[in-house]
C-alpha cells in the first residue's frame, strides 16, 4: 500500500511544476506575438527583393557575365548547410526536427560523393550534431538574437557565409529552418542561397510585370553585384525570424500540453491518496472493533 506521505509529496511536486510549465505557456505566448509579427513584417520585402532579382538574373543568365553569388564556382563538390535551432530545449520536437532534416541533407549529400559542411546557429543543434558529425562542423553561434532578433545578427551570420564563399571553402550554401504557420505547426524549409537560385524567390510576378520592359541605370551585372550580398543577409535574417516565431509557438503548445499532463496526473495522484488513505482508516477501525469484541 502506498505511503501517505509519499503521495502528499509527488501531488505537491507535480503542481509545483504545473506552475512552471503554465507560466512557461504565458512567457511564450508574449513573445510568439512580437516574433510572429516581425516575421510577417519582414515576408513581403524579402519576398519583393527575391522577385526583382529573379527578373534581373533572368536578364544577364545567358551571358555568363553574372556576379559569383548566382553563377557559383561552376562546381557542385563542397556544400555548406546552415542549421538554424534554438539555444533551449522545452520546445516539442522544434530542435529535433530540424536535425533530423539536417541529418538526412548530410547523409543524401555524402551517398551522392559531396563534401559536406556545417553552419549552426543555436546551441541545440550543435550538440546535437557534433555527436556523429563534429568534424563538419565549421562555426557555431551561441546567443543570437537573445534579448531581440536585429538585422545584424543576420549579417554576422551573413557576412561568416560570404568570407567563406570569397575563399572558396564551398560551392552550395543551402539553409535548413522552421517556417512558422501557426503555433501548432511548423514547416522544416531548406532554402538555396547560394548561388541564387531564381526558383526559390517566392511567388510568381504579376502577368503586366513580366511583360515590362526596363531599363537600367547602372547595368544588371552591377545592381546584381551590389543586392545580391544584401538580399543573402535578408533571406538569413527572415529565416531567424521565422524560426524565433516558430520555437515560441512549438514552447508555448509544448508547455500547454505539459500543463495538461500535470493536472491529469494530480487528478490520478488526489483520487490514489483518497483511496489510500480510506483503506488506512478502515483498517485502523477494523483493528479497534476487532480489539474491542476480543475482550
């Protein structure tokens, strides 16, 4: 038969930690807001940048005079992944989802004879990774955005992927994140960033658009020169905040359900010691009666 006081200490341990977790749920849902609206705030630029660089790439792609950033090398050898994750767990299965992703690019590049190296932002997936993967593993980075995501964390992180572009460590950059779509779902997305690939900019233009005509002031191969690194830092810095939107929501329905399980289990626990402790009264009053009839 279960102990009273036993029961008495795990029915206090487990509201103490439904407090946690519901206050948890709350933190979450405060800043789920603020990073669900910085992402949708940032979609439509992003998106608008990747469509009119896609209408000038489509100008100068066959003439082979394009800058580095959407030509490539010319080589398909070396991929860099860039794995966006979070510093801190409670969240549902948001980390473990994109290892699992990351994982599966790494296994599918090497079977096809690539070379493979990572990029991680967040502590999550670098721990992770580096239990099979640490000699891949080129730069990791801790904190980003902690108090509030800016551009320029998206730049340091853009600006590490460049130098290493420029020096030739790689062919293909490629970045594996969430994208949020609500607080109960969210999307594992590998996106091509370099070379830019026109596919990957989002929605298709306007009918009226693509049948203009334009003329540029300097020439498309310089205008590309110059956007090309700033939209790289601008599809990086969406894709952080699409996945800061997406760890709060996976936390906050994470702590929901955590807040659940506890009360279910305080339920179980608070009939099992009501139970328990009628059985121990019974008993005591069937030892009295029988103590009684005995003399």
């Amino acid at each position: 038969m279960p102990n009273l006081k036993d029961l008495k200490n795990r029915i206090a341990s487990v509201q103490s930690t439904r407090k946690i977790t519901s206050a948890m749920k709350m933190v979450a849902a405060s800043k789920l807001r603020r990073a669900q609206e910085q992402a949708q705030a940032s979609g439509p630029y992003a998106e608008r940048m990747g469509r009119m660089l896609a209408s000038l790439a489509a100008n100068v792609q066959g003439s082979g005079n394009g800058p580095k950033l959407m030509t490539g090398t010319g080589a398909d050898k070396v991929h860099l992944l860039v794995i966006v994750s979070s510093d801190r767990g409670l969240c549902g299965a948001f980390n473990g989802s994109i290892v699992r992703e990351a994982k599966r690019q790494i296994i599918r590049l090497q079977s096809e004879g690539k070379t493979v190296k990572l990029l991680t932002v967040g502590r999550k997936a670098r721990d992770q990774l580096r239990r099979e993967y640490a000699s891949l593993i080129v730069q990791s980075y801790e904190d980003v955005g902690r108090r509030r995501l800016s551009f320029a964390d998206a730049d340091m992180v853009t600006q590490k992927v460049l130098a290493m572009f420029d020096g030739v460590e790689f062919d293909v950059c490629s970045i594996i994140f969430n994208k949020f779509k609500s607080a109960i779902s969210q999307i594992v997305t590998v996106q091509q960033l370099i070379p830019f690939a026109v596919s990957d900019t989002g929605a298709a233009a306007p009918v009226d658009e693509v049948k203009a005509v334009y003329e540029f002031e300097p020439d498309e191969e310089q205008i590309l020169a110059e956007l090309l690194p700033r939209n790289l830092s601008v599809q990086v810095y969406r894709a952080l905040l699409e996945s800061a939107a997406s760890e709060q929501g996976a936390r906050m329905t994470a702590m929901d359900n955590a807040t659940r399980n506890a009360g279910d289990m305080i339920n179980k626990l608070t009939i099992t010691y009501n139970r328990t402790r009628q059985a121990y009264i019974t008993k005591e009053l069937i030892e009295i009666i029988s103590g009684a009839e005995a003399l």
